[in-house]
C-alpha cells in the first residue's frame, strides 16, 4: 500500500510540476510507471506463478482495505497535510471512486445491452398492473370499459 502512495505522490507532483509547462515531461512519467507496472506484473506471471484468480482476490480484497485507508486518512488529515500525502491520498481516492464504479455499473451496462431485461423489467416493475389485467392500451385509446355501461 505504501508503494502505491508513493507512486500516487509522485504523479501528484509530476502533475504540479510538469503539468502546465512540460506536458511531454508528464506523459512520458506517465508511461514510464506504466511500464514499470508492466513488468512488474509480468514478473510475478512467469516467477511467482501469479494468476488470474489471485488478482481477482486482491482487487475484492482491496475493496474494504481502500475504504478503511481513505477513512483513516480523512481522519488524519492534518498529519498527511503537514507531511505532504494528502495530495496522495486524494489520488488514491479518486482511483478508488473510479474502480468502485465499474464494479457496480459495469454488469448494469452490459445487461442493458440485451433486449430481453427491459421486458423483464417492465413486468416485474408493473407486475401488479399485469396480474389485475390493466389495458393500457384501452386507456390511451379512451375507450370506457364494457363492464360500466350497465
């Protein structure tokens, strides 16, 4: 964890010195911590036997983990001020946010892809419409029902 609010400390700081007047500066940071997760990652494939499944675990791991070091660190605020991470921290939440995002959105967005769950939407929002037997159709169309004539 603390390798990663370092590398966030360092963007955070390559971004106020490098981000208005060296933008090429910047991004070639940028890519260059890119390719250092990179073959990072692609040395505990090949020497540590890492797999797929163990980087599932640690992304669901890191769930609770995240939210507990972004509440102790809104909680130490003024400590992470005065030694300089709270830039860091900010970075890391931002991530966060973003991450929690796609794991709450992403099968919402790939469901609605199909056509079949707005069907099943419908019938299980309106589902007590449909069992009473209500014609839309009827209402919009302004007729009256057969029954209250009489």
């Amino acid at each position: 964890m603390a390798t990663i609010l370092l590398v966030l400390k360092l963007l955070s700081m390559g971004r106020r010195k490098f981000g208005t007047d060296f933008q090429l500066m910047f991004r070639i940071v940028k890519v260059l911590l890119f390719f250092g997760f990179v073959t990072v990652m692609t040395i505990l494939f090949l020497v540590c036997g890492l797999t797929i499944t163990d980087i599932f675990a640690a992304l669901l791991a890191f769930a609770p983990t995240g939210w507990a070091f972004l509440l102790i660190g809104q909680a130490c605020r003024p400590a992470l001020k005065g030694i300089g991470f709270w830039n860091s921290l900010m970075e890391l939440a931002r991530a966060y946010e973003c991450m929690m995002s796609l794991v709450i959105f992403m099968p919402i967005v790939i469901l609605s892809w199909f056509p079949f769950v707005s069907e099943f939407q419908i019938r299980l929002l309106f589902n007590q419409a449909f069992s009473r037997g209500l014609q839309i159709s009827m209402i919009l169309a302004g007729k009256k029902d057969k029954k209250s004539n009489t």
